[in-house]
C-alpha cells in the first residue's frame, strides 16, 4: 500500500537522518533538519511531487477511482472530505482511549495504573489529539465534502493545495504518537514556556514540530475555504443566499488563516530557544515568559471558535430541514458568525487573568469576553425561533441537534464564571475550566459533528445510516457524556486542579462514578461504528434529497460524481424557503 | 389563545428547573467553606452569576421542552408555520437588546467586584513565596526566617511575594479564592486576608512539569501568639 510505505519510509528517513546528523551537530538541531527532510519525502512519495509537476505542465489536478483514492494524493473534495472524516474518526478513537486510560486513573485516589510521567503524557496527547479532531472534523471533514456542493462548485479554487492539507494532517499524528517513546510529554497541550523550552528530549521537540505542521496544514484549508466560497459560487447565490453551513466555515476559515500563523511563529520561537539557544522566553536573558502565552492565546482562543462555527454552522443548517420552516433571522445568524470572528481575537487573555500580566488588562479582556455572548445569543435565537411553531420531524440529525443545543447552553453559560475575572480567580486551572471545555468543545463541537454526520452521511456514502442505533448512540452518549462531566464543575470548584493525576480521598465516590460513565460513553462510540460499517455495506439506499431539503448538495446525486452536477447549477430562491412555497 | 399556553409552560417548568438546582445545591454547595475576606467578594460574585444563569438556562430549557412537546409533525406532510417578518424583527431587537443589557450589566458587576477583590495594596505582614520544581518556600522577610510551612496571622492582611526558580507555578489556597501564578523573571505581589484559624493546603495549579502532582504545601493560619511562637521556634 502506497499510504503506507511512504509513511513508514519517510520516518525511517528521519530515524536515519537523526542518527546521522545527530553525530555531527545537536541532536535536536539534527532532528529538525531531518523533520523537514523526511516531511518532504513523504509528500512526494504519496503524490505531492507528481501532483506539482502535473500542475507545472497544465494538467487537470489528480483523481483516482475506487478505494484506494481515499488513500491517495487526490485532489477531489469529496475524496479530502472523507479523509478528513476518516482521520478525525481514527484520531477520535485514539484520544478518546486515552481519555478512558485517564478516567481509569482517576477512578480512585493514588496512582494505580500509570506513573506521573505516563499520565501527564497520555493527558497532553488526548488534549492535543482532541484539538485536532475538533478543528478537523466538521470543517475538514463535512466542510470540503458539503461545502463546495453547497454553493454548486465543481470542486475547491484549490485542489491539490486541498490534498496537501490534508496529507500533511497523517505526519503530525505519527509524531505525536512517537513522543512517548522519546521522553514523553510534561507540559499539557499549552506547551507553556519555560517548561517547553527545558528539557532537552526529543518528545517534547517532536510536539512542537507536530503543532506547527497541523498549525500549516489549517492555514492552507482557510485559504481555500475562503477563496472557494469568494470565487466559486453558482450564479444566482448572492451573499444572501448564502447557506448558513457555508457562512460558518467561512467565518472560522478567516480565524484558521489569521490566527494560526501566529502560534505557528510562537512554536518557531520555542524551537529556536530550545534548539539554537535564542532567549524569546528566557527571563535571564531578556526574554518574557508572558509573551508565550498572549501568542499562544491569540491563536488559541479564536481557535475554539474554529471548533464551534461550523457545529453552530451544522445545526442551523439542520434544524429548518427538520422543522419545515424558514431558518429564523437568517442574516442575523450570519452576521453574528462574523461578529465572533472579529470579537474573538481580542478576548485572549482571559486565559491569563491569574498570569501575573498587568492588572488593569484583565478589564477590557473581561469585557470583550462577555461580549461574545450577545451573537452567540443570536446562534440561540435563530435555533429557538426556529423550532417555534414548527413540524418537527425527529429524525436522528434534529435529535442531535437537540442534544447539543442542551449541551452548548450548560457549555456557554458556565465559560461566564471564567470570563468573570473575579470568579475566575478561583476556577482558573481546575476541572470547572476542563468541565466548560468539555461541555463547549465535545458537546457543542463533537455533538454538532454527529448531527452533521448524520445529516449528510446519505450524501456522502448513497446510503442511509440506521435511525435506531442512531438513537441508541445519541441516547448514550447523551447520558455518558453529561453524567461524566456535570459532577465535574462540583469538583473542580471543590479544589481539584487540572492534568494532576491524584487528589484527596474524600473525592473518590465521584470520581468513580465518572469513571463509570465514561464506559458509557465508549459503548456509544462503539454501537456508532457499528452503525456507519452496517449502513456502508447495507444501508438503504438514500436517493438525491432523503430529508427533502432546498440546499444544492441535495440536487446532486448520491454520491456525487466528479465534477459534482451534471450542469451548472443555478439559483433562483433562498435555501431556507421550506414550508413556504408549499 | 395557543401562546398563553405557552408561557404558562415554559413559566412553571423554568420554575421547576430552577427549583431542582436551588435544591440541588442547597444540599451540595457549589464552593468550599471560605475562609479569606476576598473569598467573600468572589463568593458574592459567583452566586450572583449563577442564580442568573440558572433562570436562563430554566427558561431555555423549558421553551425547548414546550417546543418539543408542542410543535412535532404528525405525519411527514406537515409543514411548519410561513415566516412573518414584522413579529420576528420585534423578537430579533429585544433579544439583542436584552443580552446586551444583561451583558454589559455583568461586566459592570464583575468589573465592581474585581476591584473589590484586588483592595488596596497596604500589608500588615510580607511573606517571600518562591515556587520551584516540584515545592515551595516561604521567607519571611521582616523577622529573616524561613517557615516550614506557610503561617499567616488570621485578620492580617498579607502581601504574598511571589517568585519562580524554574517555571511557570501558581499559588492557590481554594478556601481563600484567590490564585496568582509564580512566574520566572517577575516578582508578583497578591494581598490576602485570612479570616478563619485553621489548616490549609497551598497547591499548584500551573502545570509544572511530571511532578506537578506533589507540588502541595500546608498552610497554617493561626492567632498572633502562635505565629510569633513557630516562627521563632524554627532553626
């Protein structure tokens, strides 16, 4: 398989070039040079240099037929898309058995399974793996599969730089889960300075290298989002027209291609300390140690945006669908996606209101914070005004989307406390923080990207997925997610720190319970790849339009052939018109 | 008259909700006993946030369970209700209108509140808290004595120097509320004032590395003899 080899070979390559460079200077010097190496090999191997040279010479960007394009240098969208989807299921598993390693953990007070190294280790891996699949899974996923259909394009404005997204995606999951095996992982997904900068091994290096090459793989998707949706919308589709899933990936493809660039300089910075003895974040040299973070939380904070904008994105693209009715205050929705793009890069530093930086910055940080909440307000009011006087058909994508309507508003309105500087004096760094994540991230994002799965996954595959175990999967994740996660905000409140790996005894009854639930969760995780390995070998067949929707992707077959439509679609009405013209 | 129903329903069931999580946490408080005077501050500003974000989330929740209950299709056929722009844009103003009002009325508080918890940055007594990997120190500057654990005198407000060898670590005491990150390169100063004689854990909460876990310390906060007493007693 040329998947494969070539990956098995570029990190020989690396293991090789190393070694060999290793001799002759730094040994983390040499790994870098040998990173960027290998990292080249491998694009070419798997298609890269093929696909450039085509480019050179004028010919049509590369596609293949039958299976083995999903592992290929492909440059279709719907082949990225699946990809996509692939990686963020297979990372999802990953992370998420790391997530059960922990939970088995902290079922009780003392370490039983891991030691201190392991576990600081697994949790930095399953945050960082968790962060990916969040990024990746809708707007990569579902994005480059829905959104060119969506506005009735043929493709992206740039396939072959959509394949190389995407391939650039398998080499930074390879590193990561190499960095055990090199000295492990102290410093959590933040990989805050000083702490990254110490400790010469090469995990820690590995990291890095693996963030900023997800970092440049996420600049290329925004770039492409942006100039697609710009350039490549079917004649009619004015702004207006717009469907409400596109405008999200829009809004978060100008965060990917603004902010990232930003924590991607910040990593740089901490390799050049670690690697060539530079001082950015060395105070006795000059350096700031704060200056990492306000980089890092540039970037970082719009980031959940990134995460959040196309589940929002998804759900409001669902619920008219399901409610037969017009998506309420449409263009307010679309304006509140931009509003939060533009908020979201000044709201940073309420990750730091106990940093140390100057007091009298925690007030405009604050303030902006709770700003974010008048369009995320707005996200609600279309949801809500929505469903009211609706028909609502309860099939699984609207139950999802339920489901995490329930899980954002608990998410949403618990970030209050954090945004609220003096509160937050006290939940800053505990597992109240890491129980509002969890309720934005997982049940707003993750919960969005099930309710897009299943809302499109007939378009994707031509088969209808199972409505009954699509139940059972929501209805216990459901229960899991928020029996593991509510008892949470108590404790965290109560003195339990993040990312330690022990606490006080008295804790115990609910820790386990936790733990207990988070079997729950895994059993749902388990009947939903039953149900997409079932659907795909005998599912019913779903037809053009199953959920008799007024959006392009559904007058195009399914799946869609290359090229998308037979001819150029045209528009002549708004995609929410359901239930009017009727 | 159908919305007369309506908010009948979504009034008694935000009722019920908001009920269950007053009980809820009558019987569980959410914070840990306070014994700090700035915990009082910060105690007053959580419990404000969260009795106004339990009637929002009882309202929401109890419009989406209406919703549910109410507006369901029968058959496939059925079709939602057609779009009547005039009432939605009354609905569209007041929404925003009243987030926005809720919203910069929360900054305001907060902003209040914040200043409040910060107070003045006068000190009866300094203590010198330096972290490194994975432990803490304590000087105390006037009387040139290290403690073996960190002794503040009840009622006295305290300027906790703060300092770091390594890394980043932060200062928290959960009973007192207040958390101030230890940073390499600075010197940060966090006033506090212990109200309540008793014993008390200082543990880090900046990830510092494998052995972040351990890096805990006790603290002792006593009346004006036994501080003297111990500190003199030690070394």
């Amino acid at each position: 398989m040329k998947f494969a080899a070539s990956l098995v070979s570029a990190a020989l390559l690396f293991a090789a070039a190393t070694f060999g460079l290793g001799r002759l200077m730094d040994v983390q010097a040499a790994a870098v040079l040998a990173y960027l190496a290998s990292l080249l090999f491998f694009l070419h191997r798997i298609g890269g240099g093929a696909a450039l040279a085509g480019w050179a010479r004028g010919e049509e960007p590369p596609t293949g037929h039958g299976a083995g394009r999903f592992l290929s240098f492909d440059s279709d969208h719907k082949v990225v898309g699946v990809q996509y989807t692939g990686a963020a299921l297979v990372v999802f598993i990953v992370a998420g058995i790391m997530a059960l390693i922990m939970r088995a953990e902290l079922a009780h007070h003392g370490l039983q399974l891991l030691t201190q190294q392991q576990y600081n280790t697994v949790m930095t891996l399953h945050g960082m793996g968790m962060v990916v699949v969040a990024l990746i899974a809708i707007a990569g996923g579902i994005g480059n599969f829905v959104v060119p259909l969506q506005i009735g394009a043929r493709d992206m404005a740039f396939p072959r730089m959509n394949a190389l997204s995407f391939w650039l995606l398998p080499p930074a999951v390879l590193l990561l889960l190499s960095t055990p095996f090199l000295g492990g992982l102290d410093f959590g997904w933040t990989a805050y300075a000083p702490l990254s900068t110490k400790g010469a091994t090469l995990g820690k290096l590995l990291f890095l290298l693996a963030f900023i090459t997800a970092g440049f793989s996420s600049i290329f998707s925004g770039v492409n989002f942006i100039a697609t949706v710009l350039s490549m919308r079917a004649r009619g589709m004015g702004w207006r027209r717009v469907p409400i899933f596109t405008w999200s990936i829009v809004s978060a493809s100008i965060i990917q291609l603004m902010g990232t660039s930003v924590v991607a300089a910040s990593l740089i910075m901490v390799i050049f300390d670690r690697v060539l003895h530079t001082s950015f974040y060395n105070p006795e040299l000059g350096g700031s140690v704060l200056l990492y973070q306000h980089l890092f939380w540039y970037y970082s904070h719009p980031a959940v945006y990134i995460m959040i904008l196309p589940a929002f994105g998804a759900i409001l693209e669902i619920l008219p669908v399901f409610c037969r009715k017009p998506l309420f205050a449409y263009p307010l929705a679309a304006g509140s996606f931009l509003a939060i793009v533009a908020l979201s890069f000044i709201v940073w530093a309420h990750h730091m209101f106990t940093s140390g930086m100057w007091m009298l910055l925690k007030l405009p940080f604050m303030i902006n914070t709770e700003l974010i909440s008048i369009p995320t307000g707005v996200v609600f009011l279309a949801a809500l005004g929505t469903l009211w006087k609706a028909r609502m058909r309860l099939d699984s994508p609207m139950l999802w989307t339920l489901a995490m309507l329930a899980n954002f508003l608990i998410g949403g309105l618990t970030g209050i406390p954090l945004a609220d500087a003096p509160t937050d004096l006290h939940f800053q760094d505990t597992w109240f923080v890491v129980a509002h994540f969890h309720f934005t991230v997982m049940g707003g994002a993750i919960f969005g990207f099930f309710a897009a799965f299943h809302y499109w996954f007939p378009k994707m595959s031509g088969r209808r997925l199972d409505e009954t175990l699509a139940k059972l999967h929501l209805g216990l994740m459901f229960a899991g997610f928020n029996a593991v996660f509510i008892p949470l905000f108590w404790l965290g409140a109560h003195g339990m720190r993040r990312r330690v790996s022990d606490f006080p005894a008295w804790m115990d009854p609910v820790q386990a319970f936790a733990s207990a639930a988070s079997l729950v969760v895994a059993a749902s995780v388990v009947v939903f790849f039953y149900n997409v390995w079932r659907s795909l070998k005998r599912g019913e067949p779903a037809g053009d339009n199953p959920w008799e929707a007024r959006t392009l992707e559904w007058t195009a077959p399914s799946p869609p052939p290359h090229g998308n439509f037979r001819s150029a679609p045209a528009v002549t009405e708004h995609p929410y018109h359901l239930g009017v013209a009727a | 008259m159908k919305n007369k129903a309506a908010v009948a329903f979504v009034v008694v069931v935000a009722a019920l909700i908001f009920a269950g999580l007053w009980a809820l946490f009558a019987a569980y408080p959410m914070l840990p006993a306070a014994a700090s005077k700035e915990a009082e501050f910060v105690d007053g500003a959580f419990n404000g946030l969260f009795w106004i974000e339990g009637a929002i989330y009882a309202l929401v929740m109890a419009f989406m369970l209406y919703c549910l209950v109410q507006f369901r299709a029968s058959s496939r056929a059925e079709q939602g209700a057609k779009f009547d722009r005039s009432r939605s844009r009354l609905v569209e103003v007041a929404w925003i209108g009243l987030s926005t009002m809720l919203t910069l009325g929360l900054a305001a508080l907060g902003s209040h509140e914040l200043h409040a918890v910060i107070g003045s940055p006068e000190a009866d007594i300094d203590v010198e808290v330096r972290g490194q990997q994975f432990s803490w120190e304590f000087y105390y500057p006037k009387l040139q004595q290290y403690g073996d654990k960190l002794y503040l005198e009840v009622g006295k407000r305290h300027r906790i120097i703060l300092t770091s060898k390594d890394v980043v670590h932060s200062f928290w005491v959960p009973e007192f509320r207040l958390k101030q990150d230890a940073v390499p390169g600075k010197v940060i100063h966090l006033l506090l004032t212990p109200t309540k004689v008793g014993d008390y854990m200082l543990i880090c909460s900046e990830l510092c590395g494998f052995g972040h876990t351990d890096m805990t310390a006790s603290v002792a906060v006593v009346d004006h003899e036994t501080f003297e007493k111990n500190l003199k007693s030690e070394f």
